[in-house]
C-alpha cells in the first residue's frame, strides 16, 4: 500500500468520513461552538442579502455564509489542545493510524472535510491550502511539526531531512505522532508504519532503528523524556563509538509473509557487554536505580508508573553499549516474566562516566 499511495498522482481523501461508506459527496457542515464533547452538526448554508441600492447592470446578488470551520487546524491536531474533541467528529481519518502514513507519502492529496476542502501538495515545499483561504501563500516553516514530517518523504528537501543528521529526530517524530493514532487491531501497528520504516531503513542500512515503542498506545501513556531519544539521534552521528565488550551474538526477527517491515511475531537479539546490577526505586521527583555505591537518575522508554512494569526494589541491569569521550550510555534490561532465561528492555542511561563500567562483569544477555 505504501508503494501506490507513494507513487499515485493524486490522493482523494475522505477525510469527514467515520468509515468506509462515508464517501466523498455528503452535505457539509461545521461543529457548533456550545457543544465540545458531542459537537452539534451545523449545515453550511448560504443566504441572500438583500440589497437597497440597485447595481450597475441589476443583476448581482450577494450571499454570505457563516465562516469556515478552520479544517487545515483539525487536520493538524490529533492530541492534545483545546480543539481535539472535534477532530475525531469532523476529520476521523486524521485520527487513524492506518491512512498516517498515506497522509505522509503521498505526493498530493485532497483532502474533503466536513466543512471544506484541504490541498496536501509536496511537490513544492509543503504547500497547504484551503477554501477559507487562511493557508494561501503560506511559506514553509520548519516549525510546522507536520510540514517537518511531511517534508521528510516528499518534495525537494526529502533528500536534506533524511540525511544522517537528520534520520533518526524524524523517526521520532513519526513514531510519536504515529502511536497517538487509532488501531483496531494492534497486530497492525507495525504494518501501518511499514512505508515510512522501509524509508527510513534505507538511510540508515537497517530494518528500522528500533521497534520498542511498538507496544504503547500513547493515546493513554507518553514517551518519557524526549530529549533523551535526540540526544542518543545526536550522538549516533555525533562520535559515538561501541564499547569493544559490548557484542551482538545473533539475532532473529519474525514477520508475517516476506515484508521485513510488516507484523513482527517473534524475535530476539542476543548480545554481550559489561553490565552492572542495580535496584529500582520510585522517587517523588525521579526514577532511580542505585547500588552500593550510587544512585542514577534514568529514562523510562514508557513513562508507566505501574508495579506490573517495573516493580519497587526490582533488580534492572545496565548494559553499556555506547562511549563518547568520557561519557557512555546503557540499556536498562529486566528479566522478562513469561519467558525464563530472556530480557526485555525498559530504558536507557546516559551521561555516565565510563570509569562507572570499568571492571564490570560481562554478560550475556539475550533480548526480546
């Protein structure tokens, strides 16, 4: 699917349309302002006004009509802000995982709202507009997060923001943005996202740069820190090097049919590294771990304060994978509860001291 939307001329999307019999003709209409949970279908109605003084040839006729309802802004928001509960009701496909990367990949696309008509284009630097004419001549700015997305895959600045320094902040984005989005089935999380991951893997010569976030839904959890995930894209290009006791050993990933970007159902890395064991404790203000000698403040991949994720007093080992100058991160890794012997990975470190691994035991661990 990634590949038609990618290559199709034009995208028509039903984007008012609450499912597939929606179609793209209706009677449009614009929420009221006195209802935010439920709001109240308006029609979008045109009425004549009366004029007193006759005009040059006695022909016109002058009709106004309540102002647009922004659609550009609903296309836009999908969590978060004070105009959220209307984009479920008036834009339903922005809410939906699915048509997220169809949005993204496609060179142009219409998109039919509930009270107008919106143009997509990428084949000029993020060109946005719409019947209410607010959008019109808008300049790209890359503080637009859609239009930084958007840009990414299409249009003459693809090739700058998929470069090395950009390719992994981007993957970020989309994936945040991405997990904020409505699936049926979660089994299609990953084949939802498998267009973009397939563009992203080949810049960085991987399947993708990882999958741990596959598991959330952030309409009710968030990320942790995102400072954290640009920091390691940064430093992935930055100088980083890998710890020389830190080893892949072997590795398996399991998907549906022949797509290596589709539905993943089994996996594991196996790897080897020097790691410390330390103990979890809930604090007030921040996570921390801590050993006989130290405490260390941490990053949750998911923020989840839940005993069902990580306990109070629950051993978490820290495997150093990266060094920069005095400075190493590390993985976070807890024994995973269903499968003896196996680990899952829960966060990360950073801004460590390098003597802090010096003569630490080394492990083998194996990842799923």
């Amino acid at each position: 699917m990634a590949s038609i939307y990618s290559n199709c001329y034009l995208n028509l999307a039903a984007t008012h349309s609450p499912d597939s019999n929606g179609g793209l003709f209706f009677q449009r209409w614009i929420p009221s302002f006195n209802s935010k949970l439920h709001p109240k279908r308006q029609s979008v109605l045109s009425h004549l006004v009366p004029i007193q003084e006759p005009t040059i040839d006695g022909t016109a006729k002058v009709f106004v009509r309540q102002g647009l309802e922004n659609a550009h802004i609903d296309m836009l928001i999908v969590d978060g802000g004070d105009r959220v509960y209307s984009v479920v009701e008036t834009a339903p496909l922005a809410t939906r995982a699915w048509a997220y990367q169809e949005r993204l990949l496609s060179p142009r696309t219409v998109n039919v709202h509930s009270a107008e008509l919106t143009w997509d284009c990428g084949s000029t630097p993020s060109t946005f507009d719409c019947e209410c004419g607010h959008l019109k001549d808008q300049e790209f700015d890359l503080g637009d997060f859609h239009a930084l997305q958007r840009n990414s895959f299409v249009g003459k600045y693809s090739d700058i923001l998929m470069a090395k320094e950009f390719i992994l902040t981007t993957w970020f984005d989309v994936v945040t943005q991405f997990s904020r989005l409505r699936l049926i089935f979660a089994r299609d999380r990953l084949p939802a996202l498998a267009g973009i991951a397939k563009h992203v893997a080949n810049k960085t010569q991987s399947r993708a740069p990882t999958w741990s976030w596959a598991s959330v839904d952030l309409i009710t959890k968030r990320p942790c820190s995102k400072w954290i995930n640009y920091h390691f894209a940064y430093d992935y290009h930055g100088g980083q090097w890998i710890d020389d006791r830190f080893e892949i050993l072997d590795w398996k990933c399991e998907t549906v049919g022949s797509n290596p970007h589709g539905c993943v159902i089994g996996g594991h890395l196996l790897v080897t590294g020097a790691v410390m064991v330390m103990t979890f404790n809930y604090d007030i203000f921040y996570d921390l771990i801590h050993n006989e000698e130290e405490s260390w403040y941490f990053d949750f991949d998911i923020f989840d304060k839940n005993n069902a994720y990580i306990a109070e007093g629950e051993s978490i080992v820290a495997m150093l994978v990266g060094v920069q100058g005095d400075d190493c991160s590390a993985i976070l890794l807890i024994p995973a509860r269903k499968e003896d012997g196996k680990y899952k990975r829960v966060g990360i470190v950073g801004k460590r001291t390098y003597e802090d691994f010096e003569g630490a035991e080394e492990m083998e661990i194996d990842i799923i």
